[in-house]
C-alpha cells in the first residue's frame, strides 16, 4: 500500500488541504496547508429569485458542475506541488466522482484512498481515524514500537 502524503476533504463549500506526517512518538500526525473556499457558493439561492421556476434543475445542475470543476483545479494545484507523492481524497458522494474525473490523468493516477463522505469540518484530532492509510501506518508504527521495546528489555539484565 502506498503512503499518502496528503489528505484532502472537499465540499460544495470548499476544500482543506492536510500534510500527513510521521511522528516516532505520536503515530501520523496532519497539519493544515491550505484552505480554499468556493466564492460565491450562495449565488445560487439569489439566482433561483430571478429565475423561472423551470429552469432551476438546469441551473442548479451548471452552479454544481461550475463547483466540481473549481474545486477539481484547486485539488490539481495543490497535488502537482508535491511531484509523485500519493494523495487521499474525502468528498461527499454527491460531487466526489465528478470532481475526481475532472482532474488531470496524473493527478487522479496518483490517488491511494478514496472517502466518500463529507469531512471538511471533522476535528483535525478524528480526521486521520477516517483514512485506512493513516491506520495503516499507526499499525505499523504500534508494532515497530513493541519490537523496540520487546529489544530493550531483553537487553536489560534482570536483577
């Protein structure tokens, strides 16, 4: 399994951004590296006033589109920052397939988790417990720990 390096989460609202790294003592830790909110995301509601009634699946279905792509163009920015790195990806359901086939083939290639749920206000504390990736590499540091320690006190005289 590929590490990811970076843990993204998206909403019609936005995105946040989030450096994956190992600490010997505390398993992954995630730190905030960008932000980007969707300007004008409540346009629409304004728009739906001064359009005909008919015409608001259309228009609900363009502002939709006009978000995924925006968001799919930031995701790519931030991505090709970090050449060859392997990157996860939380979205809810509703927009995360179209935000994933609007991004870039090396982009998208580069993915090693894919959640579909919506955790962009999730406490930074709890995210990591969302991706398999991050248990996967806390398993992993748990048993490095418990070899180490199993070393040390075999090397201690008993007295």
């Amino acid at each position: 399994m590929t590490a990811s390096s970076l843990i993204i989460t998206a909403d019609r609202g936005g995105l946040k951004a989030y450096r994956v790294r190992e600490t010997p003592t505390r398993g992954p830790g995630l730190k905030l590296v960008q932000a980007f909110d969707i300007p004008n995301v409540n346009d629409l509601s304004r728009t739906h006033h001064t359009t005909a009634v008919t015409d608001w699946p259309q228009l609900e279905m363009e502002e939709s589109r006009r978000i995924c792509k925006q968001l799919a163009d930031e995701i790519a920015k931030i991505v090709q920052r970090k050449t060859g790195e392997g990157w996860s990806l939380a979205a809810p359901g509703s927009i995360s397939a179209e935000i994933v086939d609007l991004l870039p083939p090396e982009i998208r290639e580069r993915i090693v988790e894919h959640v579909e749920s919506d955790l962009v206000k999730t406490p930074v504390a709890k995210l990591a417990d969302h991706f398999s990736i991050a248990s996967a590499n806390l398993i992993r540091l748990q048993k490095v720990f418990r070899c180490l320690n199993e070393t040390l006190n075999r090397r201690q005289p008993h007295g």
